[in-house]
C-alpha cells in the first residue's frame, strides 16, 4: 500500500467528473486499498478518488469510532432517497485547515457497488449520511464549499490562505 497525494483546492481536477467503473480488477483493488491508507493517515473519515487525481467513481469512507472501524466502499453511487435536510459543520481534506456550517440531508438511500462490484443498498444518517453526500458531491466536481454563499466561500477561503501563510 501506498500514501497518495490529496490534491487541494483550487486543483482543477477537484473539478472532473469521475467515470464509471466497469474494471474491478488489481488496479482498482490497490486504488481502494491506498484510498483507505491515505484517508486514514490524513486523518479523514472519507476519501473520494477525485481528490487523489483520479477521476474514478470510488470513494471510501469510515465514520466508525477510533476503537471501531467501519471501513466502506461505494463504487458507482446514487442517492436514491433522501430526507429533512439539515445545517452540520462540514470540512474537507481537499479544503484542508478551514469549515463551515452546511446544509445536508439528514438521512440518505444509498445504491451503490462494493469493491467486488457486488450491488447494495445503505440506509444512512447523521455522520455517515452526510459522508456520503460529501463524498458523492467529489464524484460530481463539487466542493462542500460550493454549497456556501460566494460571500461565505471567499471569507472562508480567504481565512484558509491566511492561516497558511502563517504556517510558513
């Protein structure tokens, strides 16, 4: 396994449209496995292959407590359902340093395909539901910072610039 690279905004491939997968062979295999070493060393609780510059419908996510890992796949996802949205405070390892609150949907249905390309279906809510949506915004080009206000998003990008020049 190996450390990826997690690219930062404003990384133009942050903004691709991830692919379908239809090839679950070695390739995709070690894709996962490094997503999962990298997401976990960061640390994060979700890493989509977009923001390792890989324009691929895979993301992996683990919202289970640190004595308690619940690693996850989705490959290909859609939500299907979702329900009451709600205001949570949101980060992202590709907007590294900086949140913000934002509006997200309280309970997601999830279709989607594990990392064998066997189907399933995933009722989720709070933590992981709104992992799933973050993740799946990756797939989609977006940034939880493009559910932000321009005002919101140039203060808080503003804010993260700052707080980088100070880190030298």
């Amino acid at each position: 396994m190996a450390l990826l690279e997690i690219l930062h905004h404003p990384d133009p491939r942050l903004r691709e449209k991830a692919q379908t997968v239809s090839d679950f062979g070695q390739d995709l295999q070690r894709l996962i496995d490094d997503m999962f070493e990298t997401m976990y060393d960061a640390p994060g609780v979700g890493l989509a292959a977009t923001q390792v510059g890989v324009a691929l419908q895979v993301a992996v996510m683990d919202c289970g407590a640190d004595e308690q890992r619940e690693p996850r796949v989705m490959i290909n996802p859609e939500i299907i359902e979702t329900d009451e949205p709600e205001v949570v405070d949101e980060g992202c390892l590709s907007v590294p340093e900086v949140s913000d609150r934002v509006r997200r949907f309280r309970r997601v249905r999830l279709r989607a395909l594990d990392r064998d390309g066997n189907p399933y279906e995933l009722e989720a809510d709070g933590l992981l539901a709104q992992c799933i949506q973050h993740e799946k915004d990756h797939l989609d080009g977006k940034l939880y910072i493009d559910h932000l206000s321009s005002i919101k998003r140039d203060r808080l990008l503003k804010r993260q610039r700052k707080l980088r020049k100070q880190e030298g």
